[in-house]
C-alpha cells in the first residue's frame, strides 16, 4: 500500500503555490530489514545506504485523471540481484515524495544460461491537481495501472456480501460433513462457505484421524496473483482441547477456518457444520416478497349465491381488504341472485350490480376488485378460450370469412352444453331460445332464435346469413308488435299512384245540332320490373359469435 509522505505533500503544495513543476526523477528501492506497516502519520525518511539495493530513473510516466498520475519503473532481465520490499519516489531536489511498503520481491538478472525475470512497477499518485503541477499531458496506458487494488477490492466486496448472506459457515445439505464408513472416516462431497469464501469438495475425501478425541477443522483462504485468484482449502485435524481462529499468514494472506466435527474417545461423531437454511426459511415466510402482489389461490365452496374463497396456501390467509384488491377464482355455480363473497375469516362482502340471476357463470373465470364496502366484477372470461363474458352470444359483424380461436359462425350449429356452459346459460335465460322442433319446422321464420338442441346435451346456434340486422322495438311503436329476434319479410310501405282522366266530345267547328257529351274511364298495365326482393345496397359481411 502506498502513502504520500508529508514531506511529498508539503513540496507539492509548493510547487503549485509558486506556479512551479514538480519534477519527480528516481525510483529508490530498499530492503528494509524488520519493515513494519505503513506509518499512519505519513512521516517517512530514505532508508539507510546500507538498506538501499537500487536507485533508478522514471521510466514513464502518464495521467489516469487531473488529479492521478503513474510513475513507471520496469527492470529488465540485465538488471539484479537484489531483493526490494520498499519503494520510494523522490524528485529532483532529493524530496521522499511518495513510499510503499511490499512484500518482498526478489530482482534476478541472467546469468549462466539462466533467464532472470523482467519487473514493472507502477507507483500511482493522488493529489488535486497532480497533472498540472507534474506537467504530465501524456495519459497512462494500460500496462501502467496496477488494477490490484482494484480487483482486491472486489474480491472483498463479494467476500462481505456472502458473509452476509451466509454467516461465518454455512454448509449447503451434506457438504464436509464427517461420516464414518467401512471404519474409515470421510468427508461428504459439497459446497460450503467459510468467512464468505466459497468452498467445494468434489468428491469425497479420506480422513487420516489417528488419535482420539479430536477435532476437524475446515481452513479456507482465498490465493493467487494478479491474473487470477482461487480458494484454497485445507482439512486439519486437531486435537480436541486446540482450537482454531482465523488468522493471516506471514504472506499476508487471510485465512477463515470454521469446526466441522469433533470425534469423541469412543469414535462418535458430532457434527459442528452450520447447515444452510436461509432458502427454506425464506420460502416459510407467508409473503416472501413483500414488494410484489400476491398471486393467490382458492379453494372455492359455498351456494351459487354465497361464494366461499379459502386460501390455497394456509399460512398466508387474507386479514384485511385494501382498495383495489383484486382475486381471481374459478366460479362454482352461476348464480340466481344477489351475491355475496366471504374470503378467508373476513366478513361477507356484496358483489355490487350483481342482482339478478345468471350474471355470475359456472366454469368461468372471475375476477373481482374490493372497493369501499364491496366487490365488484373487473373481469369475467370463458378461461377456455378467453372471450369475456360480455363478448359471448354477441352478434360480430366480421370483415374476413375467418373464423378464429372461441369464434363460431351463426349458421345454426350444433352445440355442447357441457363445453360451453356460458354461452348456454346466456342463451337459455333470453327470451329467444325455444323448442328446437319449432325452430327445425320454420327456420326462416325463427332463424334468430337459439334451440334447446336435443333437449338435455346440446342447443344450436341462431342464423343471420342473408339477413339485415334491424333493432327491436322495445315498446317504442315504430316497429310495434314484433317479438325479439323474430323474422320480418319484405315489403313495400303502404301508398298510392294519382293518374289524370279527360271527358270527350263529338262537338266540332260547326254547330249543326246539340253536342253528345261522353263519360269514359281508361285501364293502363306496366310490365314487371326489379328482382325477388326490395333492399337497400349492401355488403356481404360475415355475421359471427364468440363463446
């Protein structure tokens, strides 16, 4: 870790005080024997000549921001040997600016056919307007900055979230856990997690155990280099009075252990593990997620007119209604009057406009929505092919002779009743569903009647083709006297023709005698003209259903 020294930042605000460069000119390496952590009061001198192995020139230096700029080192493989774990950066007036304390690293030049190694080392410094000052205008390239810390960082923020999630030890199921086989012991295969780092045993593993009683021990670290980094877990077995803690080594590294079991005089085993169970706790809660809408089921019981919901999933009932609220449920009767709907322990409660009968169908799929003191209906759909209820047995004027998915031609088809309850349930209870022998005996004149089929199983569709579409009268009196539905023929509106008539006379230029004055009335016939039927210009569209 590196430090800016108070000396380093006492010449920098100099240097910008004074409109002066700051001109950082050596790299010095030392091996400081005993070399303890960085001071936390930032005061740092050189080391002693005896101490330091190598002074060398900045390689290269760039920019990352205006307030970062990277000093280069790289030592190539002429270069040795010497060990190094202090760094220091000092400028052209011999001022320590910045120093890091490292871990030892050992420089090997090539010598006697073999190849010594190649170093960089990248010393990155902060200060506000450290660009400027140093005069640096060309920026760092990738090679320059040291992404350790960076990637450090990360490794211990996903370290922390697992220690958060899963504790100091957590085993999923059997994972690590001490068995005894064939008088053998063995750890079971799995995965773990210890001081947050994740652990996984492959397959099982012997254990040596050769005195009694002891301990197993589970010691996760998480090692490597910059490229990458890996877990590294090692089983110890200890003896029953040592216990074990987490620690870090001489190389710095963090190690996590956690007990897996103790094994008694006697062989018996006691198994320490932490099983992992925030899974089946989070799925015991009765909303896990609370942030979302539940989606309910019911179990649906009651009369046709007094509907009963009871919650599928016992340990989350309805307590209290909320406005807007909305539950779905499959509908056990149609109903024959007002409705009411009870949920759970909750009171019953009305479902409003629902009044009369057959409003409410079996089979479908309703949907209703609390407010204030009362239910009512959001939606109710055919769940087969969901059309809305309001959609089924209307008459649809199509544009395409295509029938799609819950569409049926009005062509006087033969239906299902057990298939399509609502759409029988509907027709049943209005006023032009009669007895499928009537309709068979004259089906022009009652072709827009439903038939009550084979009278138990079916009925049958109305039938439109050919035909204009004219609004009942409902006791207006402009078409007085018509049944719902019922068939009108053609016809001319009553009227009448006028046509002039004469009287003639024999009287002409000359009077001779008295004139004969004669009475006369003329017959004229027209020949037929026009076709079979009086009608307005039209369009042949397709008249359909939705069930």
């Amino acid at each position: 870790m590196s430090f800016l020294t108070q000396a380093g930042e006492a010449q920098i605000a100099n240097k910008q005080g004074n409109g002066l460069h700051l001109n950082v000119r050596h790299f010095v390496l030392a091996n400081v024997p005993n070399l303890g952590a960085e001071p936390s009061d930032r005061d740092a001198v050189l080391p002693s000549e005896e101490s330091i192995v190598d002074i060398r020139s900045v390689t290269k230096r760039g920019y990352v921001n205006p307030n970062q700029v990277v000093y280069s080192l790289i030592m190539d493989s002429t270069i040795g040997d010497f060990t190094f774990n202090w760094i220091g950066l000092v400028d052209e007036e011999g001022v320590l600016i910045a120093v890091a304390h490292i871990t030892p690293i050992d420089k090997r030049k090539s010598a006697e056919g073999v190849e010594g190694n190649t170093i960089a080392r990248n010393f990155l410094l902060k200060y506000s307007g450290i660009q400027n000052v140093t005069g640096t205008n060309v920026p760092a390239q990738t090679w320059q900055l040291d992404f350790s810390t960076r990637f450090n960082g990360m490794d211990e923020r996903e370290r922390l979230s697992n220690l958060d999630l899963y504790g100091q030890a957590s085993f999923l199921d059997g994972a690590y856990q001490v068995i005894k086989e064939n008088n053998q012991y063995q750890l079971q295969a799995g995965v773990g997690y210890v001081g947050g780092i994740r652990t996984q045993l492959t397959e099982e593993e012997t254990l040596s155990v050769s005195d009694l009683p002891c301990s197993v021990w589970l010691d996760v670290s998480l090692q490597g280099d910059m490229s990458d980094k890996a877990t590294v877990s090692q089983i110890q077995v200890q003896m029953e009075a040592e216990a074990l803690s987490d620690y870090v080594d001489s190389n710095g590294i963090a190690h996590y252990v956690s007990k897996l079991a103790s094994i008694d005089a006697n062989g018996g085993i006691i198994d320490h593990r932490v099983i992992y169970d925030n899974v089946a706790k989070h799925e015991a809660k009765a909303n896990p997620h609370p942030q979302y809408q539940l989606k309910r089921g019911f179990a649906v019981s009651g009369t046709d007119n007094a509907i009963v919901l009871t919650s599928l999933d016992s340990r989350n009932p309805v307590t209290a209604l909320s406005q807007y609220d909305e539950f779905t449920f499959e509908v056990a009767h149609t109903n024959s009057g007002a409705v009411t709907i009870q949920i759970d322990g909750l009171a019953p409660l009305p479902l409003r406009g629902v009044t009369t009968g057959k409003q409410v169908f079996v089979s479908a799929l309703l949907t209703v929505r609390f407010f204030n003191d009362g239910f009512y209906i959001a939606k109710q759909v055919n769940p087969l092919t969901g059309n809305d209820v309001l959609d089924i047995t209307k008459l649809w004027i199509d544009t395409v002779d295509v029938l799609r998915p819950g569409e049926y031609a009005l062509d006087g088809s033969t239906l299902s009743r057990t298939s399509h309850p609502i759409a029988f349930a509907i027709a049943q209870a209005s006023s032009n569903f009669i007895a499928q022998a009537t309709k068979d005996a004259d089906p022009v004149t009652y072709g827009g009647y439903y038939g009550d089929g084979d009278g138990s199983t079916t009925f049958t569709l109305p039938i439109v083709g050919g035909e204009f579409i004219r609004m009942h009268d409902g006791g207006r009196g402009v078409d007085a006297g018509r049944g719902f539905a019922s068939w009108q023929g053609d016809e001319f509106r009553s009227h009448h023709h006028s046509f002039p008539s004469s009287v003639t006379s024999d009287y002409g230029s000359a009077v001779q005698g008295p004139d004969n004055l004669k009475d006369g009335t003329a017959y004229s016939k027209t020949n037929n003209t026009g076709g079979n039927e009086t009608r307005p210009r039209n369009l042949a569209y397709y008249g359909k259903t939705r069930l």
